[in-house]
C-alpha cells in the first residue's frame, strides 16, 4: 500500500462510481442480462453518482459532506468504507473503518438485544475477548440494560437505533464515516451523540460527517465538502461551502450546471470508458435527485420570500399602529378636559333637582295614603264581618238539616235490609235444605247401585267358575261377601288421576274378564267383534287364553330384542284387516314404550289394551300405567297369594258405559283363577292404604331394582338385563334377569339355587320359562318364529321385588355364580 | 485480508451461523425435530415403495436406502440454501464490510448441525436394521469430510450466479430433482446397464455414497475413485469458487445496490 502523503489516512484520486439505472433494473430478465453483458449494451444506462473526486484527509480531521440528494454522499462513504468498489479512480484508505449507518439494518428482529449485540460487534470486527470487556460500556452508553433479552424487533425505533450505534462507537474504528440518518433518538441521545463525536475529534480519530443539518456541520466539522450530481463542487472551509450550497441549491436555480462548470476544471472526463457511449452526457444528475432539489430549491425560495413578505408587513403594521395611537392620545388629551367638566355640572344640577322633587313627592305621598287607608278600613270592618256571621249560620243549619235527614233514611232503609235479608235466608235455606237432601238420596242411591253392581260381580264369579277345578270354586265359594264401602271408588280414580270408568275386581284375571265383558257388548254396538285380531305377545299366554272364548284371534308377535318387551316394528308387521286392537303387556319387569304405542294405535284406530298385573301406580311418562290404554287391568300386590291381591278394572271416559253392559260370559271361557283372591280388606281403608302405599313402596323398589340391575351388569358375560324405557319410572314389582347363552348355568338351575339359598327371602314367585306356546287349545295366529320369546321364557329369571332383600339375593347370585366358575 | 482479523471472522462465522440456525429453526424445538422427520419420512415412503422391487438386488436395503436419503438431503438442502444465501443477507453485505464467504460458510455452518444429528441418529438405524459394526465406520468422518469439501465448492457458485440470474431459484430446484433421479440414493447402481452406470459414476455424489455405504454396510473403504475423486473435485470446485468469489465481490454488491 502506497504511503499516504503527510499524515492523509484517506486519500482519493479521480474517484468515481457509476451504477446501472433504468426503469426496469429490478425486472430485468435473465435474457436481458445476457444480452447486456455480451454487447455492454442495453435498455440501461450509466449513472456515474460520483466521479473525479480527489480527497484527502488527514489523521484527525473532521470533513463534513453536504449536498442534495443524489448528490453522491453516500455512495462516497460506502466506498470509503470499501463496501463498494470505485469505477473509476483509485481511493486509499488506512485504518479500521466502518460506514456508521445503516447498522440496523443487518440486526435480527427475532433474536434478542443481547445477541444482536455480539453480532453488530461480530460483524465490526470485534473479537470475543473485546466484546466481553466492552459490553458493560456499551450497555451504560445504550441504557439497554433492562431490555437485553427483549427481541430486538420489540424495541421502539429510538431504542432500536442505539443499540448497533452504542457497539459501533465501542468499535476501534479509526476513521468514522457518519450518516446523518443516525439522528434518530431522543434529544438526550443526540446529545449524547454530538458529545461522542466531540470525543472521537478530541481522540484523533477522523470523522466524516454526512448531513443535511448545516448547523451541525458547522458546529463540528472545521472543513466540509459540497458535492452536487456526482461531483465536488467545493472543498474547503465550512461557512464558504455552506454558502455556495445555500446560493445554488437553496437558491432559485436548483440547475446543477454552473456546479459542474466550476468543479469540474481540473478533472474533464477522461477518455470515456467503452461502456459508456459517447452520447451520454458529462455528469448526467439522477432524474428523481434532480426533481428533488428542484423541490428542495422551490422550497427554500417560496420560504424566503415568505420570511421577507411577512417582514415586510409586519414593519408597516408596526407604523401604522403608532401613528394610530398617536393620534388617539391627542385626540384623548383634547376632548376628554372640556367633557369632563360639561359633565360635572350637569350632573350637580341633576342632582339638586332629584332631591328636591324626591323631598316634595315623598311627603305627599305619605299623607294621601295614611288618609286612604283609614277610610276603607272604617267604611268595611262594620259590612264585612256581618256578611261572614251570616254565612256561618246559614252553613251551619244547613249542615245539621242534612244530617238529620240522613240519620232518618239510614234507620228506614236498615228496617227495610233487615227484613228482606231475613225472608231471603228463610228462601234460600230451605232450598238448599231441599237440594241438599235430594243430592245425598242421589248419592245413597247411586252408591246403593253401585254397591249392588259391584255385589252382582262378585256373585257372578263363582257362577262363571262353576265349570272350573274343583278346589278353585271352593276357594271362591269360601270367599266372605262384604260390602264395598263407597270412598274407594273415589280414592282410586284420584290415585290415578283417571276420569273414565272404573272397577275394582278381585283378581287381575276378573278385571280382564271385566273388561272384554264390556268390550264386546252387543249394545248398541260392540268394541270387539268375533273374528277381530288381538296382536299381543305370546309371553303372556293365560291372558291370550280368554280371547278365543270371546271370538277373538290372539296374534303372537316376538318381543324386542332389547327390552324383551312389545316393540313396534314387531307390531307393524303382524298387523292385518282384521286387527283390531293390541294388548299392551306388562313383560321382564317393565311396560312397553306406552307413548308411542299410544300414538301408533290412535293413528291405525286401534284400541290399545293395557294389561299390567304388577305396575299398578307405576308411572310412564306424564300419566300412570293403566292410563294410557282404551282399556286397562292393572293390579298390586306382589304375590299370587297373597288376600292383598285384587285389581282394577279401568277405560277411558269415552267408553263411560263399558261396566255398566251386561254380556254374558262366553260357555268355552276357561277360568284360569290364577289368583283368586279373598276380598277381605278390599274397602276403603285398603284402598287408602294402597293409594299411600303407591309412594313408598315404590321408592323402596326402586331402589331393590337399581341395586339388582348394578350388581347383574357386573356380570355381562353370564347375564343380560332388559333395556327399561326412558320414561317408565321403574316401580316394577319384579325384576328380571336374563342367563345368557354362554352362561355355564342355566336359568333354572340359578333359580333353584336362589331359591335354596335365600330361603324366606325370595318369595314364592319365581317364574321361569319355558312355558309352552300353546294357547289352551285355542286357535292363535303366531306371526312367525318367536325366537325372543323363547329366550326370555327359557333364560328369563323374574324375581318379584317386594319383600325382597336386594343385599341377600345379590350375595347368594354371586354365591351361585362363584360356585358355577371354576367347576366349569 | 491480514491475518490478524482471523479470530475476528471466525467469531463473526460463529455468530452468523448460530444466526442462520435460529432464524431457520426459529428457535424451537419442534421447528428443528421436523428437520429431522422430513429424511425419516423420505425413507419411509421411498423404503415402502421400493422394499420389494429393489429389496431383493441390495442387502440390507433399509440401511441403504436411508445413508443415500441422509446424505443426498444435506446436499440438496445446503445448497438450495446457499444459492439464496446472499439476497437473505442482503442487509449485512450492504452495510457491513467483511468476507462475503462467511456468509455462504456460516449457511453451510447451520445445515451442518442438523446433518450432524442425523448421522448419529443414522448410525443408530443401520445398527438396529441388524448391520453389524464395523472398524470401517471409522471412515465415515473421513467420508462425510469430502462431502463437506464437494458441497462448500458447489455452493460457492450459486449465490453468484443467483446474484446475478435470479432464476438460477427456480432452475436450481429442477436441477437437484433430476440429479436425484441419476444418483443412486434409492435404487442399487446393479440394476441400471453397464453403459449408463458408467455415465452415472461421473456423479460425485455417486462416488461419495458409494464410498459412504461401503464402510457403513460392506466394510470395505474404496478409497478410488469413490473418495479421491469427489475430494479432487471438491477441492478444485472450492479453489475456483474462492477465484470468483474474490474476483466479483465488489460487483456483487453493486448487483445488490441496484434494485
């Protein structure tokens, strides 16, 4: 590297740079490159931003760099810097140097300060032991202390911007190249920075210095060079540059040719490179900087003349508001002496005159009101306190009148009250006397009836068993006959909040009975013919025997696979003309879906039959079991034997006359009196009782159900449990339990061994399949195989719930359970 | 450059690589784990499509199959990442004013850690694809070494072409596809006729998986050509990608100034 001359750490020769500009520079197109680089030639051109520069600097000085836009500034300082690579000319450089902006722009906003930090000081050369030692420095210069791990993108600008210049300034640069793009930041940083310059200037270190800012320019820099379009139009002192850059560009001509004319002497372009054609002309300005400080100097000059204009009228405003007051004083001084005393007099004789007209008028005033005064009140006090007595007196009589003659009315029309109040009571109680006793006759009479409809029934049973098992009619005929007391026939219809028709029976099976009597009455027409379809199950086959005797054909549907129970789809395919009604059972401890069986039926007009020997008081959905059908028998009381055992015979109010028909008794009716019951306790008390009872029991069940049903799922292997409705509160009076097929039990043996185990405890009432699918004997249309019938009645384990301990039966199921396992 | 500004580079390497890692794996750990999932998964489609059609010309042809996917992967991402290495650094190249290599390096420096992970990883599938170890898998260091060399010499031409064709992008990415499809990463080189294997051993990166799976699987080190010639290669490519990148840095700069 050449020696610089005495003591010059920059030195430039004929330095120039040109660039490549044109409309198109960032879309050229590969081909387009090409093009260019094979023939040099192009839709581009040259743009020399800066050429023939010669600059020297020497160690320690502080050049300031002015111009307009475009004017090569920065592109010097990128080529001091040696980021750029001079076109033309050749520049030297001694010494660490760095370009001072644009610092920022190679941070990371995604990294944190810290670590932009070692970067902005990697890229400056600065070695990790250097980094370390200097950190706290540049950290107390920043003030970025509390933000080190922030992101850098999360900075404010103002903050931003410190942190590449305070590891700039940290940075052992020799020769400082400044842009005055750094003046961002608040003033204290500013300062901050202008002190920092001031400190490198006092260091030795060198200082070039870019700005816009004249002022700054002048307070720092000694000597500055004034470049415009590329070229130096003067290098010198400060204040001469500051002019000519102010007269030429601040001034009316923004034109750059006298520049160039007077900077150019000594460095004519040399021989033209031969990429530059010849038709290019000497320092071509950059349009948009060109258009700039033609802005720039429009600028300046429409503030100027603005400055001077307001100078100037503000200085004729001044005149013309001395001279104003001038004048006004005078004019004051002149007028004000002579009105002031004008004035004084008048006001004197106003003054005097007031007072004496005041004095005048005050006195007369004065007596003619004392005189008026007296006379009014003498001439009124006699003629109005007359008048008043009178008027209290009249008012007075006037008032008493009225109250004595009120007195009297009052007394008469009392006299007249008392008399029609008391012939009235005589009227209407003896009426009501009347009415009265007539309605009780009504009811003794309706009760009598009743009672003797009730008595009819009974006696009717042992007639109709007369063709039945002997030991059957004595039972009957051993039953005491007593009389039904009325209240029964209330509490039940309100136990069941049910409106139409009903009777009480002794057994489940005389209430059905009762209710096909009734159904298939001739008169005046009946709701069943002979010949009609029933569908039902065929799980419940004794009541399937009745219907023959009646004419009826039982058609047989399989139950649900899940409820093991009626289900719809079942029904609809056994459906036919000649269906007529469908008998809705109680099955596997619980009911069919009620509702919808409710709907489907209203929708095909067929009667729906409930039959639910064990679900009386249950409820299903809004209303109670028993309820929902056309007709229905319900029952309560768990075991067949038991003298509690009776039912209900029930209809809607539509078929109001239904117990009131007599029908006979069909000849072929075989009596199945499964559960002739003695009707000793069937009266009032029994009733209320059972009414009570409904509640209680029910809760109790409930619960011996829920803890049956916990304890068989915990098997699902072994057993199966019927899916219960939604809706069908589970007050069922047994619970049944399905073995499954690969159980290594069957349903019979794990009855007998409950039986056996649980002695008193499981009652008497563990029915079981399999049961035989005839009907009697009787003619019945089965619809198909019955393959879930079959497996309920052969599988199927239905224990009644009541007296029954749910602990002590779970235990001795998985007693039997456990004993069944390993053995097989 | 003197001397004297080397450990000032070296940390400026340093800094700008770890730069470069972060800033691509934007620091989390997931972002980095599917680093490594996409070879994993490249293996996992390309082994169930080929296993039976190729299975049966390679031993071993999951171990096989997986050294090529790590091997060409790092090829292919280093330089894709290299030939955008400059325009990504533009900031940096404009306003600072050091060897504009350590960018390209530091882009090579970044791809190198996950690369790295992946080898390990990598041994530890050829292990449990039951190969056996061996004493040549001492080698491999010396192999991944040569590709290293090959890729730095390759990536010192892109980001200057790009600089100054910008579609070199573009045609870059069809290049690596097809270079794939005549680099044996996932079909054995026996099964291709003996005039065409000729021209496909011109590939360096053919000789260097041949060179890699023979130390890992076969035990063998086939030092010629599969490890001399791409290092050759690769030395060369390095010294005259240097040439140019010393010869076009000022004009690099200039390109970058322009738009």
């Amino acid at each position: 590297m050449p020696e610089p001359g005495a003591g010059a750490v920059i030195r430039a020769q004929g330095l120039g740079k040109s660039f490549l500009i044109g409309s198109k520079s960032t879309q050229e197109s590969s081909l387009e490159t090409t093009h260019r680089l094979l023939t040099g030639t192009g839709s581009q051109r040259l743009l020399w931003a800066l050429r023939g520069l010669d600059l020297e600097v020497r160690r320690g000085e502080t050049l300031g760099i002015i111009g307009p836009n475009g004017a090569g500034k920065s592109t010097l300082l990128l080529l001091l810097a040696r980021i750029l690579a001079p076109s033309e000319g050749r520049v030297e450089v001694l010494g660490k140097t760095d370009q001072f902006f644009g610092l920022d722009e190679g941070l990371q906003s995604q990294l944190t300060v810290l670590e932009n930090m070692s970067l902005c000081a990697a890229l400056l050369g600065m070695p990790d032991e250097v980094f370390t030692q200097r950190l706290p420095a540049m950290l107390a210069f920043s003030k970025l202390d509390d933000y080190l791990y922030a992101k850098f993108g999360e900075l404010s600008s103002g903050l931003a911007a410190r942190v590449a210049f305070s590891v700039a300034i940290h940075g052992d640069l020799d020769i400082i190249l400044v842009d005055e793009k750094l003046a961002v930041g608040d003033a204290a940083f500013q300062d901050k920075c202008l002190a920092v310059f001031r400190d490198f200037q006092a260091q030795g270190k060198t200082l070039l210095i870019v700005s816009h800012s004249l002022r700054l320019i002048d307070r720092l820099c000694p000597r500055t060079l004034y470049l415009n379009a590329g070229r130096a139009a003067f290098l010198g002192d400060t204040t001469e540059a500051i002019r000519l850059f102010v007269q030429e560009c601040g001034g009316a001509s923004p034109e750059p040719r006298p520049v160039a004319q007077r900077a150019e002497t000594p460095r004519e372009e040399p021989a033209a490179p031969p990429a530059q054609p010849e038709a290019l002309p000497q320092a071509v300005p950059d349009p948009d900087a060109l258009l700039e400080d033609i802005r720039d100097g429009v600028r300046a000059e429409l503030k100027r003349d603005r400055a001077e204009r307001a100078t100037e009228s503000s200085r004729r405003l001044d005149q013309a508001v001395a001279q104003i007051a001038d004048r006004l004083e005078a004019f004051k001084a002149d007028t004000s002496a002579a009105l002031l005393q004008n004035f004084n007099q008048a006001m004197g004789q106003l003054a005097d005159r007031l007072e004496e007209l005041r004095a005048a008028g005050m006195k007369a005033a004065a007596e003619s009101l004392a005189q008026r005064q007296t006379a009014f009140l003498d001439a009124h006090w006699e003629e109005r306190s007359a008048a008043f007595a009178k008027r209290l007196d009249e008012a007075v009589s006037r008032i008493t009148g009225e109250i004595e003659g009120l007195q009297a009315s009052w007394l008469q029309g009392g006299a007249r009250q008392k008399s029609a109040l008391d012939s009235q009571w005589e009227q209407r109680s003896t009426a009501f006397v009347k009415k009265l006793d007539h309605s009780v006759g009504q009811i003794v009479d309706r009760i009598e009836a009743l009672r003797a409809d009730w008595m009819q029934t009974l006696t009717e049973v042992p007639e109709a068993a007369a063709g039945g098992p002997a030991d059957v009619v004595s039972i009957l005929k051993r039953l005491p006959r007593q009389p039904l007391e009325a209240e029964v026939f209330r509490v039940w219809p309100e136990a069941l909040r049910h409106t139409g028709p009903l009777k009480v029976c002794g057994s489940f099976n005389d209430a059905f009975l009762t209710l096909l009597c009734g159904l298939t009455a001739p008169a005046p027409e009946p709701r069943l013919r002979p010949g009609q379809e029933v569908v039902m199950t065929a799980a419940n086959l004794h009541i399937a025997g009745y219907l023959p005797a009646f004419g009826m054909v039982p058609v047989f549907v399989d139950l649900d696979p899940a409820a093991f129970n009626l289900g719809l789809p079942q029904l609809e395919k056994a459906l036919s003309p000649a269906t007529r009604a469908v008998l809705a059972t109680g099955l596997a401890g619980s009911v069919p879906d009620l509702e919808r069986l409710r709907a489907f039926c209203d929708e095909r007009k067929l009667l729906l039959i409930e039959c639910a020997p064990h679900h009386l008081g249950s409820r299903f959905g809004s209303r109670m079991v028993g309820t929902w059908g056309d007709a229905a028998c319900v029952a309560a009381g768990g075991q067949a034997d038991s003298p509690e055992t009776w039912a209900l015979a029930l209809a809607r109010p539509e078929l109001g006359d239904i117990f009131a028909r007599k029908a006979p008794r069909p000849e072929s009716l075989p009596l199945i009196l499964q559960h002739p019951a003695p009707l000793t306790k069937l009266g009032l008390s029994l009733a209320r009782e059972a009414s009570r009872h409904l509640g209680a029991a029910a809760k109790r069940r409930k619960a011996a159900v829920a803890q049956l049903r916990a304890f068989c799922s915990s098997y699902p292997g072994l057993l199966t449990l019927p899916e219960l409705p939604a809706q069908f509160s589970a007050d069922a009076e047994s619970f049944t339990v399905i073995v499954k097929e690969g159980a290594p039990f069957s349903a019979a043996e794990l009855a007998t061994a409950l039986a056996a185990a649980s002695g008193p405890l499981l009652p008497a009432d563990v029915r079981m399949g399999p049961q035989t699918k005839r009907v009697y004997g009787l003619e019945a249309r089965a619809v198909s195989d019955l393959p879930n019938t079959g497996f309920l009645l052969s599988r199927g384990l239905n224990l009644a719930v009541d007296g029954l301990d749910a602990a002590e039966t779970c235990a001795a199921l998985a007693r039997f359970i456990s004993a069944q396992g390993p053995r097989r | 450059m003197d001397q004297g500004r080397l450990p000032a580079f070296w940390r400026l390497l340093r800094e700008l690589t770890w730069v470069e890692f972060k800033l691509r794996e934007q620091g989390t750990v997931l972002g980095f784990l599917w680093t490594l999932l996409y070879p994993l998964l490249m293996f996992i489609v390309l082994y169930l499509l080929f296993v039976r059609w190729l299975g049966k010309f390679v031993d071993m042809y999951a171990a096989y199959l997986l050294i090529g996917i790590v091997l060409w992967n790092f090829f292919q991402r280093t330089t894709c990442l290299a030939l955008t290495s400059f325009s990504r650094r533009r900031s940096l190249i404009k306003n600072y004013k050091f060897p504009r290599e350590i960018i390209l390096f530091s882009t090579i420096g970044s791809t190198l850690i996950p690369f790295v992970v992946e080898l390990v990883l990598l041994l530890g599938f050829v292990l449990a694809f039951r190969v056996e170890p061996k004493l040549t898998w001492l080698f491999l260091p010396a192999v991944i070494a040569v590709q290293i060399v090959f890729v730095t010499g390759v990536s010192f031409f892109l980001p200057l072409i790009a600089a100054e064709y910008r579609d070199i992008e573009r045609i870059w990415e069809v290049l690596t596809m097809a270079l794939f499809y005549v680099t044996p990463v996932f079909y054995p080189l026996s099964i291709i006729s003996e005039g065409k294997r000729t021209l496909l051993l011109y590939n360096p990166i053919t000789q260097i998986l041949i060179a890699a799976r023979g130390c890992l699987i076969d035990g063998t080190i086939p030092l010629w050509p599969s490890f001399a010639v791409p290092l050759l290669e690769g030395l060369l490519l390095c010294a005259a990608g240097y040439y140019l990148m010393r010869r076009y840095e000022y004009h690099l700069v200039d390109r970058m100034m322009e738009p």
